[in-house]
C-alpha cells in the first residue's frame, strides 16, 4: 500500500473510533536535516492545542506487518495519553519571562538546515549550529518543547545573543550532563534485557576506551560538548585530549587519545553509520571533532 493510500485508511478508520467532537487534520512538519513528516492533529474541541502524532512513523509499522486496526488503535491510545482538557497558557510561552527559566540550546547540522535557518535565530559553531527551544516537559517518555523562531525572538524583543547567554545558563541545569563507559552501558542494557546473549564475557571485564556523552533525558544531548568546563574536566580525568564522535544529535562518543587513532577511518566510520544506519533526522555531522586540553577548544 502506497503512504497516500494508508493515510486515508488509517485517517478514516482513527475517525470512526474517536468520540463524537473530535477532528482530525494532516499537516506536514519541517523536522531536523529537512525531514517533512506528516502531522496527524487530533483536536477534541475543548483546548487550544492539540497534540501532533507523526503517520510515517507507523507507516514504517504498517510495512513490517502490523495492520490498519492495531495502529489507529496505538495512535488514539497515544493521543489520549497528551490530550489536554483544558486550554493551555500559552503565556508560558508568549511572555519572554515566563519563558525564559525553560529557554535551552541544541546542536543540528548547519549545511542540512539551512534552509531551516533562515527562519531560525542561529550561532554556528564548527559545521554547526546552535539553535535554541522552550523546553515544555523534561520527562524521557513525555518530553516537549517548540522550537523558537525569528518571529518569538522580535516578539519578545531579544537578540540571539540573549539566547545564547540564557540556553548557556539553563541547558546543563534543565538537562544535566551524563558520561557513561560503553562497556558499563552493555551492562546496563544485559540487566534490563536478560535474554540477550553474548558471544563471550570477556568483553564486559574491562573497562571501553570510549564513552558516550548524552544528557539525562537523552533528547538533543550532543549539545553537552557546549557545557562550561564538562570537556576539560573529563579529559583531565582520563589523561588525554578526546575525539568527539558525532553518533547522533541526541549523544557523542568520547574517545580519549592515549593510543594512536586513524583520524580518516573514524570519519569513514561516522560517513557509514550516517548513510546506513541512522535516520536521516537524527544525522548531526560527517566530522570528527578533537578537544585538544592545551587550547580548551573543539576543532574538526
């Protein structure tokens, strides 16, 4: 079944069974690397926003099998799981004050997005850019936020500067920092999923030479490498200046250079994860980054 064709019989079947008042509209999303999604909105006329479930999502579920019933079902459990009853205050967000305690900053790609960031206000740092959002919601399963755009900025009469300044003091507080070693993760990931099998133990006995750095709610973490002394510190810790690994614009890898690397094969390794087994929203960069402890500065 083409997408076109399942959204009108997954549409018309959530219509069905949806309580009478409801509506629901299509709306594309402009996501990261300029990824268009196709918005679901359902509106239970009661409040003035409405939650966005994202069809290509179970588009992906419809083509692994899973049929149009059990999906309309699965979306309507989600969108009664968001669904307000009551109008929102949206002064949290159109009252610079109100908002500013919850202004935050993440990293996207800046080649990808430029067209995004036109509309967006934007820092670039390295082949990046630092963007910035009002976090609504910080728990794992349930976080929200709304991206700020030009339009917010000359509304609430602020420069980008003044973002940045905030997002500086906010983002590590609101998202605190969280380096783990691989080898402590796989641990983690055996306790909780103990039907996993390993070929062998022995690779748990020791301790990675890389860690992932991500924050606590792992949405948008690779923006920690931008949290004051979080890099420096780390690598006074380990003894040695770090690679950055961009595995996703939710976490980085950290792999201190106490050994010789292959700066090229890094790269190729980051390029064939990009193109084969990452979707192309979370892509942050092709580059590998360097912390050098002497100048306190990422380079790529």
């Amino acid at each position: 079944m083409t997408y076109q064709k399942f959204e009108k019989e997954i549409v018309d079947t959530i219509n069905k069974n949806l309580p009478k008042g409801h509506q629901t509209l299509i709306k594309p999303v402009d996501k990261n690397n300029g990824v268009v999604l196709h918005g679901l909105i359902i509106n239970n006329g009661l409040c003035n926003i409405s939650p966005t479930i994202y069809l290509d999502y179970y588009y992906d579920e419809y083509k692994k099998g899973f049929d149009i019933d059990y999906l309309a079902k699965q979306i309507i459990t989600q969108y009664q799981k968001f669904a307000l009853e009551e109008d929102f205050d949206i002064t949290v967000f159109t009252d610079y004050e109100k908002c500013k305690p919850n202004i935050s900053y993440k990293l996207i790609n800046y080649e990808k997005n430029k067209e995004l960031l036109k509309d967006v206000p934007h820092i670039i740092y390295l082949d990046l850019a630092i963007v910035f959002y009002c976090l609504l919601n910080t728990s794992p399963s349930e976080a929200s936020s709304i991206l700020i755009r030009n339009s917010h900025m000359k509304h609430w009469g602020v420069t980008c500067d003044d973002l940045f300044d905030v997002a500086s003091n906010n983002t590590p507080k609101l998202l605190e920092s969280d380096i783990k070693n691989l080898t402590d993760i796989v641990k983690e990931l055996i306790e909780d999923n103990p039907s996993i099998d390993l070929d062998s133990d022995n690779m748990l006995d020791t301790d990675s030479s890389m860690y992932v750095l991500t924050n606590k709610i792992k949405l948008y973490g690779a923006c920690c490498i931008l949290y004051k002394n979080l890099l420096e510190e780390f690598a006074s810790k380990v003894g040695s200046d770090l690679y950055i690994i961009p595995s996703s614009v939710h976490e980085v890898l950290l792999l201190p250079n106490n050994i010789e690397y292959d700066r090229d094969y890094l790269t190729d390794l980051v390029k064939e994860v990009n193109s084969g087994e990452l979707s192309t929203e979370d892509i942050l960069s092709d580059h590998v980054y360097y912390y050098s402890r002497k100048d306190d500065a990422i380079t790529y």
